[in-house]
C-alpha cells in the first residue's frame, strides 16, 4: 500500500497488525513499518531460468575438461 492510504487507514483506526482480527496499530512507527513490509513483499522477484530449458548436462565443461589436458 502506499504511504497515504497506510496512514489514512491508521489516522482512522483501520490499519491491523497480521490479519483484519489482529490488534489494530497506534504507533506511528508500526504503520510505517508496515508499509515497507508490504512494498517489499509486492516486489517480484525473478524466477531461476535453467540454461538448459530442463535438459540435464551430464557432459564436463571445457574449462573442467583443460584443467586435466594440461597435466597429461
């Protein structure tokens, strides 16, 4: 939520903690901490994209395969 809409809600005594069962927030501080935990939790996140597309790679790297020319 943005910052007005949290404080409006505190300002008329709507804003909660937890659930809409919980405590409802006095402190100034806890609303604004809300906010913030809600901005970040809205935030997406990338999802881990394989390179393979689901295919396993079960052949060496090259870089794995040099280490061990280079002794022979």
């Amino acid at each position: 939520m943005p910052f007005d809409k949290v404080m409006h809600k505190f300002k008329h005594g709507e804003l909660h903690s937890g659930s809409k069962h919980g405590k409802k927030v006095t402190n100034r501080k806890q609303a604004i901490a809300i906010m913030m935990s809600e901005k970040s939790k809205s935030k997406s996140k990338p999802e881990y994209k394989s390179k393979t597309k689901g295919k396993v790679d079960t052949a060496p790297s090259k870089n794995f395969m040099k280490r061990f020319e280079s002794t022979k």
